[in-house]
C-alpha cells in the first residue's frame, strides 16, 4: 500500500559527516511533522543511513552497508525522532538487519542519509515537514 511521496539525501558538502568512529554514545535526531493522510500505520519516514566502506566518496549500494529506520506517525504535531547510531543496526524486533558491507555501524564512514517519506495512497494527498537534523552524542537531543 505505501507510496513513495519524496525523498531527500543528505550529504556533507565533502566527505563524511565528521562523525566519531564508534556510535555507542552518538544519536541522530530529526523533529517531524506529519500534517496530512495522518494516522495509524499511514504514513512513515524511512531513513538509509548510508556508509562508504572502502573511502572512494562513493555510496556503492551493492557492496556497502545502508542501514534502514523507519519512523512511523505517532501523534499530531511536531515530534523529535532519536535514534542511537549503534541501534541501526537492529530492526524493530531487535533483529540483525542485512547490510552488504562489513555490517559494522560506523559513523565516521557515513556518506549520506536518504530520507524517504511514503503513505498510504488511498488515504489522499500526503503531507509532511522535516527539521533540525542534529547529531548529538550522549544522549537524544533536548531542545
């Protein structure tokens, strides 16, 4: 049923994020705001936080981790969605997600974030917002 509304990919204007190279205490925030096709399982944004490998500044989807999260609608209004980098590497149930790299997260490797927004097409036009994307380390961001 999901239909893909959008997407953006994240890049530093050169090479990686900065990022430390272990993700143990690094969290990746994003305030969201899903504003119309709202409700239950309706609407998500699904996250690839994407790791060059082999340092060629080139995201090679066939021999390189791409670490998928999905965040899904939760309540009207802005939310702030945290994630701990080191957890990416677990889905939802708490099981290893399939990566076609080393499938180490390494965040001083990550080359780009592909944000994708889907809804339900049968719920109508679908609209969202997205903010302050933010790395924090020791803990989720506190405005």
């Amino acid at each position: 049923w999901d239909w893909g509304i959008g997407n953006i990919l994240v890049r530093p204007e050169e090479g990686t994020f900065s990022l430390p190279s272990n993700g143990v205490n690094l969290y990746f925030n994003m305030a969201v705001n899903f504003i119309e096709n709202v409700g239950d399982m309706q609407c998500a944004m699904v996250l690839s936080f994407q790791e060059d490998e082999n340092g060629d500044g080139v995201f090679d989807s066939n021999t390189e981790d791409a670490y998928p999260f999905e965040y899904w609608y939760q309540n009207e209004g802005w939310q702030l969605m945290s994630i701990n980098y080191n957890d990416l590497q677990f889905d939802a149930e708490g099981n290893q997600v399939d990566v076609l790299g080393n499938g180490l997260p390494e965040p001083s490797k990550l080359i780009g974030i592909d944000i994708i927004y889907i809804a339900n097409k049968d719920g109508g036009k679908s609209k969202a917002l997205i903010d302050h994307l933010i790395f924090t380390t020791d803990g989720p961001y506190t405005p």
